[in-house]
C-alpha cells in the first residue's frame, strides 16, 4: 500500500518567494498533521485536521503560514512570504481515528526539506 | 492535558548490549503510547504501541516496551542492540480523541558503539 506521499522532497529558494509542500494521506484516512522538524526546536505540530477540517492550528508560528485540506486526499501548507527561519525538514502524517478512540497511530511520509537562501 | 518526557538526549550502548530508553508520561485520560523511529533522511515509523490489556507490547525489530500506570513510565528495551538500532526514537501519547493527536518526547538518540 502507498504510505503518506510527500512533495517536493527537497526545496531551495530565496527569502521572500511562496512556498507550497504539498501531502497526500493513506487513503481512508481520516486526520492528517504538518509538523515541522529542526535541530533546534525538535517535532513541532503546526496544524491537524479531521474530516477535512482544521481543529487546530495553534501551532502555526505566523500568518505567513496557511494550510488546507480541500478533500480527504490531498493537503497543502503554503509560506508566503518565505523567510531563512522557515528552513526546516516539514513533515506530514496521518491517521484513522473511529469514535472517541485515538489509538492509531500516525503514519508519517518522508518529509520536505525547505532551504530559504 | 498529555505531555511526554524522554530522560536522556543521547544514549549510547555497545553492540550487543541491552538497550533502554526512558519515557514517562502525563495524561488526564487513560493513556494510548507509541514509540516511534526516525531514520535519517525519513519520517518517522511506528516501533510498537500501547492501548489497553497486557502491559508488555512487542513490536518490531525485537524491541518491547512495558506499561507501569503507578509510575507512568512506558520505557523501551531491546535486549542485544544492532547497529541498524542507530537511530533517533520517539516516545508519544495520544489525546484519546477521534482525531487522534499526539504529545511527543524530544527524542533520544540511539549510537550504536561496534
């Protein structure tokens, strides 16, 4: 089966430009999450949704940073405009979740590796 | 509220050696747990998980980990380390909610000496 799909893998761009990543969850999945990983602040959760809906997005750092679910495959988070500090490796999971249960675990893809010259 | 501490950034055994990473937990709901691994250069992948019966969970790779609810500790072992362990591993703990969010650790990095 296809695991979380992740991309680019790798992108390199100056300050200033837009920057899309793009995630597609295993299919029948119903909550996705974008972290952002670096050496010095670790695994951050960024925003998750369920259903398609946001349900938190408390840990996006600003509002140069959005993120959408437009249907249950397919998953962007967008940075506009692009700043040194955003350079991280940017991950996105998901999961299946059924009634009050929350015991599956996420499914992470490979990540996107952001460089803001 | 949930919150993980792994004890130790770094921990480094010999191969061959008894491997044990240290995760305690707080939750105000009865605690799912995960430990997860994190190659390089890739996300991170599901080790073994915790949700409710027998308290030791076996997973993959040959390691286990042991649920103690009196001292909230759900600690990882492997008995002889590889090489292949080298690696950086996650403890988390999930919210109890449909959308499944989970509190991780900061992550303890595994060196395998030869």
């Amino acid at each position: 089966d296809a695991g979380v799909i992740q991309s680019p893998r790798h992108e390199v761009t100056e300050m200033g430009q837009e920057v899309t990543l793009r995630c597609k969850p295993i299919s029948g999945h119903n909550s996705l999450f974008w972290y952002r990983q670096t050496m010095m602040r670790g695994l951050e959760l960024l925003i998750y949704f369920n259903n398609n809906v946001p349900i938190d997005d408390s840990g996006m750092p600003e509002d140069r940073f959005s993120a959408k679910m437009p249907n249950a495959s397919f998953s962007t988070l967008k940075i506009q405009p692009s700043e040194p500090r955003d350079s991280a490796v940017y991950f996105c999971a998901s999961s299946f979740g059924q009634g009050r249960s929350g015991n599956q675990p996420q499914h992470f893809g490979d990540g996107t590796r952001l460089s803001i010259l | 509220a949930q919150s993980v501490t792994q004890l130790g950034s770094h921990v480094s055994v010999s191969e061959g050696a008894l491997v044990l990473l240290r995760c305690n937990y707080s939750s105000s709901v009865p605690p799912y747990l995960f430990w997860y691994v994190q190659y390089p250069n890739q996300g991170l992948q599901l080790l073994l998980k915790y949700t409710t019966g027998a308290t030791l969970v076996k997973g993959i790779n040959g390691f286990e980990a042991e649920f103690k609810k009196s001292e909230t500790s759900f600690h990882l072992t492997k008995p002889s380390a590889h090489m292949s362990d080298a690696a950086e591993y996650f403890c988390a703990v999930s919210d109890g909610t449909n959308a499944g969010k989970s509190t991780f650790g900061d992550g303890t990095t595994l060196t395998v000496k030869p």
